[in-house]
C-alpha cells in the first residue's frame, strides 16, 4: 500500500478537535530481474559479445576507386577548346592548362611571397573569365546566327550614306565587374544624337526647337544630344527619350498668339536676306555699273555671288556668334568690306 492515512482524535478541554494527516509515499520496487547499472536499463545500440546471436563476421575493407590525374594532363594539344569549355562557367582548375595565379600574399613568408596556385583557389573562381569567349568560340558564335542575318546594304557604302538614311544614333553602355551582383546602375543611361537638319522645319519651327532645346542643341555640329537617365531601367530611358524627340518636334511647329509680335532683333540667328544690309550692298554694286538704273537685281547678285556670299557669312557670323571669336570675325568683315570696295591696305 503506497498511501497511508492516519487519524487520530484528541480530547482538549475545550471540546475543540484537531485532525492530523500524513502521507507519504514508499518507494516502488520492481519485480523483474535487477540490471547491472541499477534500476535503469542500459540503452545497447549494438549487440554485445554476450548478446550476439551469431558468428562475428568480419569487416570488409573499403575499396576506393583509383583517382584519375586532372584532365589537363591528359589533354592533347591540338583539341578543339570550343568543346573543352563550351559556356560561361566559374574556373575549373582540373580543366585549364595554364599555370595560373591569383591572391594577395601579405609577406615574404606566405607560400614564399609567391601568389596562391590555381588548385583549390577560390580567388580564381570569384572573379568572371573569358574562356567561353576566344576568337573560334566567336566564330561558332558568328556561324550559328548567320542564318538569321540579312546581307549589310550595298547603300550605306559610307559614312555619309548611314548618317542620311539612319540619321539617329542611340548610345547605351554595358559595365563588366567583380561584384556579387551583375546590375550596374549606369547601364540605365541613355543618348540621342541625330543631326537637326535631318528634320523637316522651317525657319520659326527651328528657332523654336533650339530655344526648347537649351543647352542640348550644338550650333557648331547643329547637333541635338537627349540624355535620359531618370528612370531606373533602360527600357524606361529609351522611351522617356523618344517622347522627348516627339514633344520637341510637334511644339515646335505650333505658334502661339504671343509669338507674332516678335520683331527681327528677337529672332535667335541674323537673317541678311530680310535686313538693310542686304540693301546697302546692293547699292554699292549698282554703283559700280554703268548705268545702275537698268541692272536687274538678280543677275547683278548671281554675278558678284563669290563676294556676296563671304560677306553674308561674315557679317551673320559676327551677329550670331557675339563676342565669341569676336576678334577673328571682325577680322574676316573688314578683309570682306575692302575687297567689296576693291581698296587694299
């Protein structure tokens, strides 16, 4: 009996009663056999000598394969390395037959102040190589997508040809580094340039588009460059440059009411066909002829068209340009002006 209960009564003198309990609890003993390490048996994960049931059999011997030299060593040298390293994959020193190096040695007395071999080199297999790109790979390359090619035109024999007929030029970039990721954010930058007289305008729709343009537009090369770099993808970039290009062109042909009150001096360029200086050189020719009231102004400007011409481009040039190679254009305009009036100093 594991609980035993005792009561017992006491008689106090003042017929108060109290009642005493104890329990307590004896120890369980097992009936089975007793086992060496006391009353808990041993966990045996394998049969002891006592315990086996059979005949003791004997351990067999591992057999390892026989462990074949790298395969560089038994490379011929006359393979086709196309086969050998077929696609981009990291260094396999087993494979290349270079004695390669890589790895900093901080001291004379690290491997000898020698860098670390290719075998078991990690440095080798972090950076990204070129073995899956040597001229025959290019070459399959090349022969693999030939099919899917068209011949180049026969039209765009010169550089002249590609500008007319392909006048935009779109420039991207494409960045190669050791880092763990492969995006470069400087990809996403995207270029334009095409020639402004490639596009079909007249004199206020370009004064417009160059005003538009600011500083994009290069009057020396009359070359227009969008750089588009807001978004954060290529693809993005591209298209923001393209609806820029639209944007640019159709304002550009547009006239507000406020643009018809502009006078001559507003205009962004010098138009000599349209101002007195044209007249007043037309007089000093007619005052060279015999009789200037019968000479027709066509034929009297296709005659002096040489001298005419040079001293248009002169004097537009020095309303043009202002005080940018000031010197040098007045320098031209007077040099003009005396062989206008046949005069030399």
């Amino acid at each position: 009996m594991s609980l035993t209960s005792l009561k017992l009564r006491l008689k106090l003198p003042l017929n108060n009663s109290l009642i005493f309990i104890r329990a307590f609890r004896q120890p369980q003993r097992s009936t089975g056999p007793k086992s060496q390490e006391g009353e808990f048996r041993t966990l045996q994960l394998y049969p002891t000598k006592n315990n086996r049931s059979g005949p003791m059999k004997k351990r067999t011997k591992p057999q390892y394969k026989e462990v074949l030299p790298p395969r560089y060593l038994r490379m011929s040298t006359d393979q086709d390395w196309t086969n050998v390293w077929p696609t981009a994959a990291s260094f396999k020193q087993s494979v290349v037959p270079l004695p390669i190096t890589q790895g900093y040695v901080a001291s004379d007395k690290e491997n000898k102040g020698l860098p670390l071999e290719k075998y078991a080199n990690a440095e080798l297999m972090k950076i990204p190589n070129f073995f899956h790109l040597t001229p025959n790979h290019i070459k399959k390359h090349c022969a693999a997508i030939k099919k899917y090619c068209t011949p180049w035109p026969e039209q765009l024999d010169t550089d002249e040809a590609c500008d007319y007929y392909l006048p935009i030029k779109i420039t991207t970039y494409d960045y190669l580094n050791s880092t763990p990721s492969i995006r470069d954010s400087r990809a996403r930058v995207v270029k334009v340039n095409f020639k402004l007289d490639q596009l079909e305008l007249d004199e206020h729709a370009r004064d417009k588009f160059v005003r538009l343009a600011g500083d994009r537009y290069n009057a020396d090369a009359d070359e227009l460059t969008l750089t588009a770099d807001k978004c954060p993808y290529r693809k993005q970039n591209y298209d923001y440059a393209q609806y820029l290009l639209t944007a640019l062109y159709f304002e550009s042909w547009k006239t507000e009411n406020w643009e018809q009150e502009r006078a001559k001096n507003d205009w962004q360029r010098y138009f000599w066909d349209e101002s007195p200086s044209r007249n007043r050189l037309l007089d000093v020719l007619k005052a060279s002829e015999k009789d200037p009231s019968s000479v027709n102004t066509k034929s009297l400007l296709d005659r002096n068209q040489k001298l005419v011409e040079k001293y248009r481009q002169s004097i537009s040039r020095i309303h043009d340009e202002g005080v940018e190679n000031e010197l040098k254009n007045l320098e031209h305009y007077r040099n003009d002006v005396l062989s206008l009036y046949n005069l030399k100093l």
